[in-house]
C-alpha cells in the first residue's frame, strides 16, 4: 500500500513547447501551422482523480513561458504530495528533473512520470533519477485512481516502480474499454485563454471522441498503444462534453484529435447529424486518413460545422508508402482531397520523409505530389525515430542514427543514400517553395479576407516563414 493521494500537482515540464500526446510528440516550432494545444490529457486525469477526493493543479510551463524557479515557487505554495508530469522522448532527460526538483524541495514527495517512452524504454534512468518513483505508459486513468486510492502498484499493468531489488515492471497493457465511463476533461483547472486558434485567434480546445488505431505505420507508436483496436465514445457523450465547452468554458473552436476520427462510417454519420441538430455555434476541425473520406462523410462533417480536414498523406511516392506500412494509395489520397474541396472543407496534408529508402527521386516523386494535391496547409516531417516503434528498431539495426537530439525539423537519422543534412535542407527549401508559389498566395490572401481572419494569416505567415529562412 501506499499513501492515497491528497494534493496533486499535474505539468507539463519547462523543458520546451512539444505536442506531448504519445502519438505525436513534436516540437510546436517545427510544424508550419504552429497550434498550442491545452493539456487535456491531464485535465482528464484530473478529472479522474477529482472522483477520488484528491485537490488538483494543472501547470502547463511551457505554453505560459515559465520557468523551473516558478515551478519551484509553485511547489512550495501548494505543498502537493504528489507530482505528475508528461514526458517526450526528445525531452525525457529534462522532463526528469521535475522529479528531482520536487524531491529537493519538498521531502518525500511522490514522483510520477507519464509517456510513451515507457513503453519500451526506461529501467536505466531509474538509477539516473532516484527522485522518481514510478512511471506510467498506456491509458493510465483506471491505473492512476487505483494509485490514488492507496492501492500498490505491483498488480497494475503498464507500470514501472521502484522495489527494493531495484526496479521492476509490470507488463500488460493499460487500456480503457468503455471510453463514455470517463469523466470529462476538467477545463476548469486550465487557464483557456491561452490556447487559441492560429486563424481566428479565438480559444480551442481538444475532443478525444475516440482511441486506438489498426494501421501498423512503422514510425508511430499508436497502434501498439492501442493494441491496434480502435473504440469510440457515443455521439452523446461527446455532444454533452461540446456543449459544456461552449456555455461552461465560452469554448466555440475544436479539434477533434486521432487519425482515426473518420474511420467508421456509421458512427461518423451519427456523431456529425448529432452535432448539427444541438445547434451548437462552433467551429471544428479534425484529422482523417485518406482511405475513410468519402463525398458522404465529407458533405456531413461540412453540415456539422466542421471547416477544415487534415490527413496524412505521408508520401508521394507508393513504394514508400508500401514500405512504411501505411496502407494506403495515392489514387485514394487524391480522391480524399477532392471530395473535401467538393464539399468546401478546407485540406490539410501532412508528408513524412526520411525512412531509410528515402532517395532524391522518391524526394521528388512526393514534392511533384504536394502540388498536385495542393492542399491549404500542408507540412513536411522529418521521421524520428520513437522508441518501441518499428523504424527505432531499423534505425539501430543499420546504424542510421546520426543526430540523436534532431526532430521532425532537423534529421535525427540518416537513410541507405542520403545524410540527415541533406533531408533537413530539403524540407526547407520544399516548404519555402510550396507556400511561396503566387498562385498559393493570393488564394490564400483571398479565402482569409472573406473570413475576416486576414491578420491572423499574415501574422502566422510570419512565423512560418522566419521559422524557415
């Protein structure tokens, strides 16, 4: 047994501005469409361990520009017995010190670690870091009450601690089966203004409408998470989380997170004839693979107030595709993005390069291929090789790595032909090229002054481009 929780301090660290969900893990200055996302992964567990009687703080450091000295002041004000904080593989050794400075600032306080580096990876920095006391991977909210309510961790699965022997892990996976048994996300503990839409600068906010992923991509994490299954939340439930946003949080702008979102059909269907007939002012926008859209899903993600689609086309290039495990074909991407413009959603395409059969042809092959589809936004990332994903394993099998502290903007691995320096300068001058074409320009210049949205654009363009030059 250990101690129930009382005082919780949930963060993410000040140890740089990343997308923090196991999926992606991406520095936000490295993605041309630069959002700040809320922490709602840890509003849901706060929720969760609210239900267990526990007082809450959530502290997102990054996204307020504070440092390690506020997170110490923090802590001293508060006196949490407990602190939960996201990693991200790039970040993992700086993340650690939230644990070594609560322990340093507060005696016997519990030190927990959450993220998908642990999946695979993470015995050694147990000696590294004896401040830490366990560390979670997985859908840890049913593992994180048992925690909360004074259970041992030694029967929970997805869960590595410390014993006196050393440290032990427990496999198993941590999964959450009916996702409507959760508690909405507690937004009440996040300061809301801070996450704003990048075209309209109103506040946004995250739905997790549904988990897990089938596809076996060799350079994401998500489907072994997942145990390649996906669940879905019921169209009321998420309706009710929506309507809370707006009248509760003054919330009317969405993402709706996942690859997966469009997947099946029918649930689709339901959830978007669902949202129109709440009549719920908002504005949203989701993610989708090229091979779930078609002119139905389309036309009614248009009806229910969705404005803009984000798929990840990934390649230009089919043997690429084929030998990342995308399982998808150009043909359907193509149809994707047409029945999209069709249905007057805006596009989003997002493009991996750098596996290990990259060459300047298949370079070219997806270059030719971005503006075939000529999306409204778009990005190109570099891949990176996570731990416990297919492409880590090729990664350290050929000795690829060249740059372990590279990203998705500066390459971490070379491939058989071409060196990391090289994959770097050519996303640049790619992406320098692709939003700098006239034609790209003044539709852009033309779609934002009819949405009254045109600063926003100007200024994000900005961002872009002195990120890129």
């Amino acid at each position: 047994m250990i101690p129930p929780f009382r005082n919780v301090l949930l963060l993410n660290p000040p140890s740089g501005l990343y997308r923090r969900d196991d999926r992606c893990q991406s520095r936000v200055e490295d993605q041309t469409v630069r959002i700040v996302f809320p922490p709602v992964d840890l509003a849901l567990l706060a929720a969760v361990l609210r239900k267990e009687g526990a007082e809450l703080r959530i502290a997102d450091y990054p996204a307020r520009n504070l440092s390690w000295e506020q997170y110490q002041r923090d802590l001293l004000e508060f006196k949490p017995d407990t602190v939960l904080f996201n990693v991200t593989t790039a970040t993992i050794q700086d993340d650690l010190q939230a644990a070594r400075l609560a322990r340093r600032t507060i005696p016997g306080i519990r030190a927990i670690a959450r993220g998908e580096y642990f999946e695979k990876e993470g015995e050694t920095l147990f000696d590294q870091y004896p401040e830490l006391d366990l560390a979670l991977h997985g859908e840890v909210e049913e593992n994180l009450a048992r925690l909360a309510r004074g259970e041992s961790p030694s029967e929970m699965p997805a869960v590595l601690y410390r014993k006196e022997a050393g440290v032990r892990r427990n496999r198993g996976t941590a999964r959450v089966e009916d996702l409507d048994s959760l508690p909405f996300p507690a937004r009440d503990l996040l300061d809301n203004t801070l996450y704003r839409s990048p075209e309209t600068g109103n506040p946004l906010t995250v739905i997790l409408a549904n988990r897990g992923c089938p596809a076996r991509c060799i350079f994401c994490p998500a489907g072994e998470v997942s145990g390649f299954r996906l669940r879905l939340r019921s169209p009321e439930s998420i309706v009710a989380e929506l309507r809370e946003c707006v009248e509760r949080f003054n919330i009317h702008e969405f993402l709706f997170n996942g690859d997966t979102f469009t997947m099946r059909k029918p649930w689709l269907l339901d959830l978007c004839a669902a949202i129109s007939e709440a009549g719920l002012p908002i504005r949203w926008g989701c993610n989708s693979r090229v091979d779930t859209m078609d002119a139905e899903r389309a036309q009614a993600l248009k009806r229910a107030g969705c404005w803009v689609v984000a798929f990840g086309v990934e390649s230009g290039d089919q043997e690429m595709l084929d030998r990342m495990k995308k399982g998808t074909r150009l043909e359907q991407a193509e149809r994707a993005i047409a029945v999209c413009k069709e249905a007057g959603l805006a596009t989003h395409t997002f493009f991996i390069i750098g596996l290990p059969w990259e060459t300047r042809a298949s370079l070219q092959r997806t270059y030719a291929f971005a503006l075939k589809l000529d999306a409204d936004f778009f990005d190109i990332n570099i891949a990176y090789p996570l731990p416990g994903t297919e492409l880590y394993q090729i990664a350290l099998a050929e000795g690829l790595l060249e740059n372990p502290a590279g990203s998705y903007a500066q390459a971490s691995m070379r491939t058989f032909s071409l060196s990391a320096a090289y994959l770097t300068r050519w996303r640049r001058r790619a992406l320098l090229k692709l939003y700098l074409r006239p034609g790209y320009i003044v539709r852009t210049i033309v779609r934002a002054r009819r949405a009254g949205v045109l600063p926003q654009y100007l200024r994000a363009a900005f961002r872009r481009l002195k990120g890129l030059i």
